[in-house]
C-alpha cells in the first residue's frame, strides 16, 4: 500500500452477503472497511471517518451512486475529501446507462457483478495505489508550484536589476528593481533593447561589450542608464550570454546601482584634486617621509629647491639622499612620538651637490585611526635670504672698518708727513759721504712703503664714486696684463683670455675696473706658486644669474676669473671679501675688500666658487648699460 495513513475504506451496499464477501477479501490488506446500506447514512459519517475510498452499490436503501458520486463531488462540504477515489458497482445496464458521464466527472472505476474476492482485491488495491500516485503528483506539483514561486518572488524583489535578453539584445524578462532604477514601468520595456537604456552618452563604449556578448562572452562594465525623470544613475553591469546547444539564445544580466559608490569616488577624486592643487600650489616645499625614513611625496615646489623631481625621490631615504644637517630625523620615524609641530633651519644637498640652507618645519602624519604614519616637511629655501642677510651684514662690517680706518689713517697721514719732512731736512744737513745718510734713506723708503699702504687703505676706506663709461671690457684687461705679465712668466702660470671681439662694452670706471682685475689676478698669481693657468672668461646675459635686476640694468656681462691654484678652504669661503682677512703672511687682506667694493658701487656682484686643490673662479657679473645705448 502505497498510502500508509488513510487504510479505511467505506463500503455502500445493502447487500449483507456482498459486505461479508468484501471484508474477506480485503481482510489480509490491512484495509479497514465500514460497511453502509444507506447512501445518506455514509455522507453523515463520511467526513468524520475520512476515507481513502468509497466503493458503492449504484442501488442503496435510499439513494442512487450517481446522486452519492455528485454530492461527494460538488457538495460543498466534502471538498476537503477531494480528490477521493469512488468505485461503483452495479449491473451492465447502468454502467451503460451513467458510465460516460460519470467518468468524464472522475469518477474512478464501475465494475459489474457478480464480483469474486480475488477481483475485489485487485481492484482496490489498484484504486489505492494509483490514488497515492496521484496523491504524490498533486504534493509534487504544489512543492513545484511553491518553489516556482519562491524564486519568482527572490528574482523579482532581488535588490539588483535582474534581466534576460533575446539574441536579438530586447529584453524578455525584467525584474522589479527595473522601475526603482530607471523609473519607467517595466512592462514598457518588455521587446525593447537593451542599447536603449543605456545613456547615449555611453552607448558607443558599451557597444563593443554588447557585441562580445553576442560572440558568447561574458562581460562586466559599468555605465550610466537613462532615467525617466532624467536622474544620473550609474550601474554596474555583469552579463552572461546564455547558450544552448552551441548556439546564443540570448543573454542573461545582473546590475546594481553603484550611483552612490561613484558620487562618493567622484567627491574623492574633486577632494583629492583639490588638497593636490593645494600642495602644488604652496609656495613652500612640501615633503613627506614614512616610518622608514623613506620619502613619499614631493611637491612642485620641493622639486625647484631640491633639483629632484618626485618621481626620482620616491621610495629613497630622506635623510642619505638630502643629507639634512642637524635635523632630529630620528623622532620623526618613531611611531609613537608626538611631535608637536616645530620649526628650525638646517642645510640640505640639492641633486647638483649644492648646499641649500632651508627653513623647515615638521608635523606628523595622521591617518584615520589616529595613528602616526610619516611626517610632513615643510621648507622654505633660505639661500637666497641667508645671502642677503650675510651680504648686508659685510656691508655694514665694511662700512664701518672705512670709517675706522680712514680715521686711523688720517690720524697716521700728518705724523708721517712730519718724519719725512725731517729726515729730509736732516738728509740735507748730513754730508753726501757720511754713512749716516743711509739711515736717512732707510727711513724714507719705510715713510714711502707706509704712504702706499695708508693709499691702499683709502681706497677702500673712501672709494671714489666710479665714473662710469662704456669701454670695451678687452681694453680695461689690456692695461693690466702687462703689470702682471713678468711674475706670470717667472711662475710658468699660462694665461688665457676668452674674450669675444663682439661683446657688448661695460659701463664701469676703467681704472677702478683695472684695479679690480690687478687683484684678482694677483691673487690667482699667489695661489699658484707651482704653475698653473689663469682664464678670463666673458659672457653676455640677459638676465642676472643670481637675483633680480638691482638697478635699471637689466642685462649683464658675465666674467670669470680662473684658476687652477691651491683653492679656498669652505670655511673661509664666506670670510675672504672682509676687511684684513689674509691667509698670507705678508697680506694686508684688503685686496678683496675693495674689489667687492667697487664692484658694489657699479651695482655688479661678485661671488666666488672654489674647490681645495683644484682652484677658484671668482664670477663677477657687471651691468653693461645696453640698455642705455
Ligand atoms: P691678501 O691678498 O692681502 O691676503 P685679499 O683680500 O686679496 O688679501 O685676499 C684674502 C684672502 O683670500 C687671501 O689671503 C687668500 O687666502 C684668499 N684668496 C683670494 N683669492 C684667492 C685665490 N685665487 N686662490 C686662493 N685663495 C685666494
């Protein structure tokens, strides 16, 4: 028995021999039977005992197995029965009679008697059994129906847009979301192509995605959607094509709003731009190093001090790199100090090997978790500021070593004066062969070597105001080179002059001039006791190499003065152009000051670049009036 629950059968029949007769042959199957006369007394119990099958006599004491099979059918009350299998017996005569009709209303089996037990088994076992076939389809189909359901309900309330194609690109299904996303009502859009709801402005790009997909591939892309209220919105498309048997029926997709996630990316990227255009903008170098002391970033501004260019720099340690001076590098790679910001100067080296004094100031890096990441330097070049504050500061050293000087030496001047005036009148009174005449000379060569150093020192003490005119800069070297030439000779020192015949001229004071290159090259001289060579080099430039134009002249003649002698040592670098600083043991130390000086009073510059052993260059940069021409 296929049914295990519903073993009782209900049988109608006024035949006591026939009910005796059917219970012995049901009696080995388990099968409980009520037996009834009355058709009305069965439909009394019937919903009480619940039967697996009613089998009736078409004739019973009070009504006909057409008129039972038709209550048990349509009576409203017996629906919860349904579908339960009645079996009719009778005569031909009404089977013939009823038997289509009643059959075509499911009635499940009429057999004629007389009927044996062997028969009657056979045939309610079958009726039970394809009652429980039946019985497990309609489970079956509900279980289909329910799950059918399930699915349609978890594809059509899914939070993303779920869709199917055609293999002509119009959608076939489309499920709710669709009119959440694009506001239209999606029925409109049943038979309608997938290109259409794409954003014209996107169509071309994901053309070539949709054409793959034809191919058989699957595709993901994202793009914005038309919209029926003309809203952005911006979906993430994943699209599969489905295939059958070899061939592309069509495609199947999934996509999902993604328009918050790009307003967040886009409002990213416009805050990204924004702190960058920040940075690059910053008139400070801005420089960011990690845990590891290695640099992260590197400003536009950072790139023009530093002479590196981010890219270059990235990745490589701060501090082997731009050898910082001075600089607490290591709290700035501990992870848990908490630096509050400060600043503080120190020098770093560019990538050409220049020394760059620098104003910094340092912070730590944050991330989100509030912890330390890296450190930001921020820095300032403070060559340029450090020159003008070193320059003013010679100057005013000068100005008043002048006024000091030109005061002793005034005060010296009128003894002077005195003691030659009596060794002359003493000379006069001392007969020519005496040898006490010889002191006399003495005293007045010392006098005279005196009188030439106080007239050095008022060259520089009171400088004339140059008398400047334009003279061609070959003629001013022309006058001096021959001052210089013997001692050049006699120190096996060459001289070279690179002077182009069609340099603009200079606007200077010639003699003040030739005094300035005298001194150069004397010093050039003395720096080379052992050989060498001197080279005086000239460049017209339009524009100052070291600062902006200090005068109406803009344009400017650069000249070099070179040499391969003993070279000055850095920590005089700074020193050399004051007043008595010497390193020679005859040197007065003003040869240098004065030069300086005129070179000042012509609105020029001079600096100096020297390496020990190799030599020294000493750049002069003059005005040369041409634009006054
Ligand atoms: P002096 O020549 O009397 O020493 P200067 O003012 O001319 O005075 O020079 C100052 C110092 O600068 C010199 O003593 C020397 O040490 C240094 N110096 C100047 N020119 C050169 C040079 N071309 N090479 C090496 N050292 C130089």
């Amino acid at each position: 028995m296929s049914r295990q629950g519903n073993k009782k059968l209900i049988l109608i029949d006024p035949d006591p021999e026939f009910q005796q007769l059917f219970r012995q042959a049901l009696d080995s199957l388990g099968i409980d039977v009520l037996c009834y006369a009355s058709g009305e007394k069965a439909l009394d119990d019937i919903m009480h005992v619940k039967p697996g099958c009613v089998v009736s006599e078409f004739i019973t004491e009070d009504m006909d197995g057409r008129a039972f099979f038709q209550k048990i059918l349509y009576e409203k009350e017996f629906a919860p029965l349904h579908p339960l299998p009645v079996i009719l017996f009778s005569n031909e005569h009404f089977r013939q009679k009823h038997g289509n009709d009643l059959f075509d209303s499911g009635l499940r089996g009429w057999y004629t008697k007389p009927l044996g037990a062997h028969a009657i088994r056979e045939i309610i076992l079958n009726i039970f059994m394809i009652s429980g076939v039946i019985q497990r389809n309609k489970e079956l189909k509900q279980e289909v129906r329910r799950s059918e359901y399930r699915y349609r309900d978890l594809l059509e309330n899914a939070t993303d847009f779920i869709f199917t194609l055609d293999k002509n690109g119009n959608f076939v299904f489309l499920n709710n979301r669709f009119s959440h996303l694009s506001g239209y009502v999606k029925e409109d859009w049943l038979g309608q192509s997938f290109q259409k709801l794409i954003h014209p402005g996107d169509r071309i790009r994901i053309g070539s995605h949709y054409e793959m997909i034809q191919q058989g591939r699957a595709r993901v892309f994202e793009s914005r959607i038309c919209h029926n209220e003309n809203e952005q919105v911006y979906v993430s498309f994943s699209i599969s094509p489905i295939i059958d048997k070899g061939t592309i029926q069509g495609a199947m997709g999934i996509g999902r709003d993604i328009t918050e996630q790009q307003k967040m990316e886009q409002e990213i990227l416009e805050l990204k731009n924004f702190n960058e255009s920040i940075i690059q903008s910053m008139e400070a170098g801005l420089l960011t190093i990690d845990l590891d002391g290695k640099i992260t970033s590197l400003n536009t501004v950072g790139e023009k001090i530093t002479g590196w260019h981010e890219k270059e720099i990235t990745g490589r340690f701060f501090d082997t790199i731009l050898l910082p001076e001075k600089m607490e590098f290591s709290s700035m790679t501990t992870r848990f100090s908490r630096l509050p910001p400060y600043s503080r100067e120190t020098t770093l080296t560019s990538k050409s090997g220049k020394r760059i004094s620098i104003g910094y100031t340092v912070t730590d890096r944050i991330d989100n978790a509030g912890k330390k990441v890296g450190t930001i330097i921020s820095f300032r070049d403070m060559t340029e500021l450090k020159q003008m504050q070193t320059e003013l500061f010679r100057m005013d050293r000068l100005a008043s070593l002048g006024v000091l000087a030109s005061g002793i030496a005034h005060e010296i001047k009128n003894p002077l004066a005195g003691i030659k005036t009596m060794a002359q009148a003493c000379e006069e009174e001392i007969d020519n062969g005496d040898p006490r005449r010889e002191y006399l000379v003495r005293i007045g060569k010392q006098v005279n070597r005196l009188d030439e150093l106080l007239k050095t020192f008022f060259a520089y003490a009171r400088p004339k105001p140059p008398d400047r005119k334009l003279c061609p800069l070959s003629s001013i070297l022309s006058e001096v080179f021959p001052l210089l030439n013997k001692r050049m000779t006699k120190q096996q020192i060459r001289y070279t002059q690179k002077i182009s015949e069609t340099l603009p001229k200079v606007l200077v004071d010639a003699q003040q001039m030739q005094q300035v290159f005298l001194n150069l090259i004397m010093n050039a001289i003395d720096a080379m006791d052992k050989g060498g060579e001197i080279t005086i080099d000239a460049n017209f430039i339009s524009h100052s190499r070291i600062e902006p134009a200090r005068s109406e002249d803009t344009r400017y003649m650069e000249v070099i003065v070179k040499d391969t002698g003993s070279g000055i040592a850095e920590e005089f670098i700074d020193t050399i152009f004051d007043p008595f600083f010497t390193t020679k043991s005859s040197g007065l130390g003003l040869g240098l000051s004065i030069v300086y000086r005129i070179i000042e009073e012509h609105h020029g510059r001079i600096w100096v670049e020297s390496e020990i052993g190799k030599g020294t260059a000493f750049f002069i940069e003059l005005p040369t009036g041409a634009n006054q021409e």
